[in-house]
C-alpha cells in the first residue's frame, strides 16, 4: 500500500486551531457555569477527589521530596563558597513554596490525570456512552466534567501544601545530614523568609493548574474521534497540552502577581 | 438472502391523525463535512406503530435515530417528536424530551464502569427515585427482558447478546411512549436475534410502544410483521396467514441519502421498484 502524504495549507491549521480554543473555551464556561445550575453531582465529585487526590498521593510525595533535597543539594554548594550556608532554608523555602512546589505537583497530576480523563472520557465517546448519557437525559458535562474540574482544582491546592511541606522535609534532611546545619536555624530562616505574597501565589497556582488540568484532560476526552487510535491520540495531546499550558500559566500568574504587590 | 413469504392481503391500517405522529420528519436534511448523509427525508410513525428502517451500511440509518432525539443537529427540515419540534429546542430542552424516548444503541453503549443493576436504574437515579424503588423496578424490567440473574454484574462479564438485552432494559425501564432501535441484532447469532426480536415484539404487544427500528435483517421486520406476542406462553406465535398483528407496523428505505420507499409490508412485497424486489429477494 503506498503511504499518501495529506499537505494540510497554514490557513487550515489556523482555522481548526481557532475553532479548538473556541470549543475549548464554551466548555470551560459551561462546566463552571455548572456549579451553580441543579444538579450539582456531589457524589461524583468526591469519588473524583479520591481518585485524583489520594490516587496522586505517593508521586507527589516522592516528588516533593526530591525536589526540596536536590534544590538543596544544588544551592548548598555555591552557598558555601560564599559562606552563606545558613541560608539554604530560605532557598529552599521560596523555591518550593512559590515556584517549584505548585508546578512539579501540577506536572505529575497533569501526567498522571489529564491523560486519565482524556482516556476515560474518549473511550466513552468511542463506544457511544456520553450519547447514551445524552439519551438518557443527563447532561455530561454536569455528570461527567464539572465534578472533574472540582474535584482536581480542590484536591491540587492540598496536594500543592504536601508537596511544598515534603520539600522543605527534603531540603532539611540534606542541611541537616550532609551539611551539618542546625535544626533551628534551617527552620527559623524557612518561617521568616515568606510572606504573604509567596504564600499567596504558592496557593492561587494549584487552583488554576487544576483547573487546567481538568479542563484540557475533559476537552480532548470528549473531542476524541478516530477509534482506539484517536483515544491514544487524545491521551497525549492532553498530557502535551495542559503541561504547556501550565507553564505559560505559571510565567504569567507569577508577572502579575509580582505586578501586583511588588518585587521583593 | 431468503425472506419468509408474506400472507397478506390488505396493507395496515393507519390509526392516527396527521397531528397525533409521534415521530415526524419533514425535508430532513444533514451532511459530514462534504458528504450528504440525509437528504430531504420526510416521513412519520403513528401512535403505536413500528416503522423498520433498511438500508446498506453507511446510508444514513443510525444517523436518523441520533436526529430524533437531537443527538445530532439537522442541517435543514423539521423533526417533531411527541409534538415538540426537536430542531427548535437548546440541549437543556431535549433532556427534558429524552426522558419521554428510550434508544437502544448499536453496540448497546452501557456504561462499563456500572454495573448492570446501576446502568437499568440510571435513569431512575437521576430522577432520586426512593432506592427501594429502584430495586424493585429494575428486577422487574430485567425480569422481563429474563436477566435478573445479571443485576449484580458488569458489562464486560455478558455475553453480546446479554448485553443488547440489559440495553433493552435500560430503555424500557420507564416505559417511555417512543423506543428507537438501533440495530439491535447486529452482530448476533440467529438464536440469539430472535431473542432479541421476541423482546421488542413483547414490548410492542404488551405495552403499545411506537417504535423505529432500524435493521439491516430483512427477516427481522418480517417476523415482526407476521407474528405476535403470546403473554400466555410468553413467546411469539406465528399468526394465522393473511392476519395482520393487531400493532401496525411499516416499512421504510433509505437509498442515496433519500427514502426511497416508506410503506407497508403489502407495498413493500408488491413494489416493481428493481432497487427493492433486489433487496428483498
């Protein structure tokens, strides 16, 4: 069988990218509208929670630990050139509770989530399920979405506080072993070090990743056409996607933020 | 393929008024991209009819289904259903509409992560129906479509042909005034099809349902047409030659995008369209 070649003209691409984010867009509307139209699928919504939150647990533990012991290990070495070593409990206390903390948690849910709901919700387009629901006289979205986007957004924003907690635990575990660094003064410099505004942009991040996450996990589930092929195919334009948009999101959320109340 | 010959006499009779259609189209039009699926397809079920809907694979049959209950938006024409025109009304609206209209999809479309009692009972839980309730009527309708030994299994442990029958089930369950089959032999061994066809028969006889039943099984419809359902013995008896059942039931055949016949048994076994002797002989 020859392999044929569609060339696909710039204007196209253009065009199906525009008509995506508009789709993408109502559905992220509607499904937030959904919080407040009957009936509100609580039931759903924790069994969600479950799922995305203490399903994600343990990746994000190993990798809040990590992350507050290698940023430690890292900057411990040029700190002590400059004989700044007691400072590495501020370090790690800013880099993992504005920064780090709230992307790497929202990297891993979004690996390990969006790629899950843009499965769940493919196959159930493939196998003409969401019709069925449809049929049935239950809105999907309200079924299905909503309860998703509540669900991670809510669960994000606690799994984001374990993350930046073990992170610190990680931090003090390479201060305190490989360097020598009193407790108290790892802790003490850690506690003084932040500020509101830190904590602020530390906690309003995980709400938006989740939301991201859910939404762009949600949008390729239900946009999947193409068989089993297209739900593979959707399973990884979700991971793809809402990770990039969580880094865009974060550089811009973190601009304003610093906009807002001002450089430190 | 061979079809059983038909005695009869005289075409069915029709019992409703233009304005009492349960299910009307009217210049139904739709398209997928370049392709015409539909076009300008115009015809209606009565009351209490069941109307078999033929066509070769890709003609447009399940697609007209979907447009009933607005699955899927027509490009141009009007559907009514139960006397609310489906192609004015938002999707908030139809949910209201579908609760009136029970489907049964092609590859039966139950939902794989409930099990079989919750994909019955689905509708009555969205509706907060008393959970004892629940119980009572999905062992009941599962009784009826004679699967209650599944109530607690998942789909994924039934066979093909169970799992059309729990689908059955789960459109019947509220005993809505419109059924639409989707076609729900596919795929199945002849036993097995037969089953199926004595369980739409039952619930055309028992309960009066009008119905579109959408089948590439020509033999399916003519079983239909010439039988009827015994509520004494519980099975279908074959009726006395030249009787119609007592349920009226037509015919109608989507070629090209158009219908090309929408008639009944009588007018479809004495039609001199060469397009239709073919694909009934």
């Amino acid at each position: 069988m020859a392999l044929e070649l569609e060339l696909i003209s710039p204007f196209e691409l253009a065009k199906d990218f525009a008509l995506a984010v508009q789709e993408y867009t109502l559905l992220s509307a509607q499904s937030l509208a959904n919080f407040f139209r009957r009936p509100l699928y609580m039931a759903d919504m924790v069994q969600q929670a479950d799922l995305i939150g203490f399903g994600s647990l343990p990746i994000v533990v190993l990798t809040g630990l990590s992350v507050g012991a290698l940023l430690a290990l890292n900057a411990a070495s040029t700190l002590q050139r400059f004989g700044g070593i007691t400072l590495i409990g501020q370090l790690v206390s800013i880099g993992m509770v504005t920064e780090l903390g709230p992307l790497i948690t929202g990297l891993m849910v979004a690996g390990r989530n969006a790629s899950g709901m843009a499965s769940e919700l493919g196959s159930m387009i493939v196998t003409e399920q969401i019709d069925a629901m449809r049929a049935l006289g239950t809105d999907p979205t309200k079924k299905l979405i909503t309860p998703r986007i509540g669900a991670t957004a809510f669960m994000l924003f606690f799994l984001t506080i374990i993350a930046d907690l073990l992170g610190l635990i990680g931090g003090y575990a390479v201060a305190h072993l490989i360097f020598g660094l009193n407790s108290q003064q790892y802790w003490t410099s850690v506690w003084q070090i932040l500020v509101f505004r830190d904590v602020f942009t530390g906690l309003v991040k995980p709400v938006l990743f989740g939301f991201i996450i859910s939404t762009v996990g949600c949008y390729y589930g239900i946009s999947t056409r193409g068989g089993t092929q297209g739900v593979g195919r959707s399973t990884t334009q979700a991971v793809v996607a809402s990770s990039v948009l969580i880094l865009i999101v974060d550089f811009f959320v973190t601009k304003l933020i610093f906009a807002f109340f001002g450089y430190r | 393929m061979s079809v059983p010959t038909l005695p009869i006499e005289s075409p069915a009779a029709s019992v409703a008024a233009p304005s009492q259609y349960a299910i009307e189209f009217d210049n139904v039009s739709i398209a997928f991209d370049e392709k015409v699926v539909l076009s300008g397809v115009s015809f209606h079920l009565h009351h209490g009819e069941t109307k078999a809907i033929f066509g070769v694979a890709g003609s447009g049959k399940s697609t007209l289904l979907k447009l009933a209950i607005g699955l899927l938006p027509a490009d141009s024409g009007r559907i009514d259903v139960l006397g609310d025109e489906v192609t004015a009304m938002s999707e908030e609206q139809l949910f209201e509409l579908r609760r009136r209209v029970g489907i049964v999809f092609q590859e039966s479309a139950l939902f794989d992560s409930l099990k079989v009692f919750e994909n019955v009972g689905f509708r009555l839980m969205e509706e907060h129906t008393p959970p004892d309730e629940i119980e009572h009527r999905v062992r009941e309708v599962l009784r009826f479509v004679e699967l209650e030994r599944t109530y607690d299994m998942f789909p994924s442990e039934l066979s093909g042909g169970m799992r059309r029958r729990v689908a059955i089930a789960r459109a019947v369950i509220t005993q809505p005034e419109v059924l639409l089959y989707d076609s729900p032999t596919g795929g199945l061994d002849p036993v097995t099809s037969n089953t199926i066809i004595e369980l739409i028969m039952k619930q055309r006889d028992v309960y009066k349902t009008s119905a579109l039943l959408v089948t590439h099984r020509l033999q399916d419809a003519f079983t239909m047409a010439t039988h009827q359902f015994d509520p004494a013995t519980n099975q279908m008896v074959a009726l006395p030659k030249g009787q119609l059942c007592d349920v009226p039931m037509s015919f109608l055949i989507l070629r090209d995008s158009k219908v090309i016949f929408d008639g009944d048994a009588h007018q479809l076994a004495t039609s001199r369209d060469e397009y239709i002797r073919e694909y009934i002989s």
